[in-house]
C-alpha cells in the first residue's frame, strides 16, 4: 500500500499527516513546556469536524487547529511581530507556525492542502487510503496505538473486537 507522508514542525510541536491521521508530536523544548510530556495525540480525518489554519507571515505566527469537538475548541490568537497567546500554544490539538521562518509559509500551505484533501475525502465517505486495506491490517494499526500508549488496552480490545465481528 502506498502511504503519503508529510510532515511540518511547528513551535510547540510537529505534525505528521498521512492517509488516514494526523499524529501531534511534542518534541523540543517548547513543546514539552507548552503541552508536558503526554506523547503523541492521533486524530483520524473522519474524526475531524473543522481544520483552522492561518498561514504565518514573516510578521506573524501562524497555526494549524484540528477541531474534534466544536464546542470545546479555543479561538486562536496570533498577533503581529510573531507573538502568540497563552491559549493557542497550550491547545492540545493545535500546532503553532514560526514567523520570521523563511520557506515556512509555502510549507504550511502544501501541508494544509494535503491534509484538507484527506479530510475531505473521509468527509465524503471516500476511502483515503490508495488500495483496500484488510481487517488483519486495521488491527496492526490498533495495536500501535496501544503501544504508543494513545488509546488504552480496553479500546484497543473493543475495536479488535468490532473489526473481527464484522
């Protein structure tokens, strides 16, 4: 199975798209002092109910904010000579963009281009992914959920449980 990768670091964290996810790491200093040290957050597209993104200017910080519950979901705040609030870094589900960063702009741009091309195709019921993938294949991805400590044992069983039922 063919499997597009992409990925953009951010200040508080990096994010890895690829045909079915998105993954959230924390790496770096500011990272782990804006988020702790919680590991990874997957969230599957078909997860997603809204993407904001706001491209990063050489003036101003941008970001990138993946809503799974809209009534829960911060309002971002990035304001002029790249500064950013309080709120926004510390938003689990939200990658702060670097201004002054040459290149970062059209890097973002590509990334949140593919990421609402996947979004949209789980949107519409269409399968992201590029061949048909086997029920044995869904559990793997399970179980490296489970051993990246993202979901616990007992979902891991119930969806093992559902995909071999099916």
């Amino acid at each position: 199975m063919m499997n597009d990768q992409l990925t953009l670091k951010g200040t508080n964290g990096q994010l890895i798209a690829d045909d079915d996810k998105i993954t959230i790491q924390r790496k770096g200093l500011f990272g782990v002092m804006s988020q702790g040290i919680k590991g990874g957050r997957t969230i599957f597209y078909s997860d997603i109910k809204s993407i904001e993104f706001r491209k990063p200017s050489f003036f101003s910080n941008g970001y990138i904010q993946l809503l799974t519950n809209l009534e829960l979901s911060n309002k971002e705040n990035t304001t002029f000579a790249g500064t950013t609030t309080n709120d926004a870094i510390k938003d689990p589900n939200t990658v702060i963009l670097r201004a002054f960063k040459k290149g970062k702009k059209d890097e973002s741009e590509n990334f949140y281009n593919f990421v609402s091309s996947k979004w949209n195709a789980a949107k519409s019921g269409k399968n992201v992914a590029t061949s048909p993938v086997s029920i044995a294949d869904e559990i793997e991805k399970f179980k490296k959920l489970l051993d990246e400590n993202i979901i616990t044992p007992e979902e891991f069983d119930k969806k093992k449980q559902e995909l071999l039922s099916n």
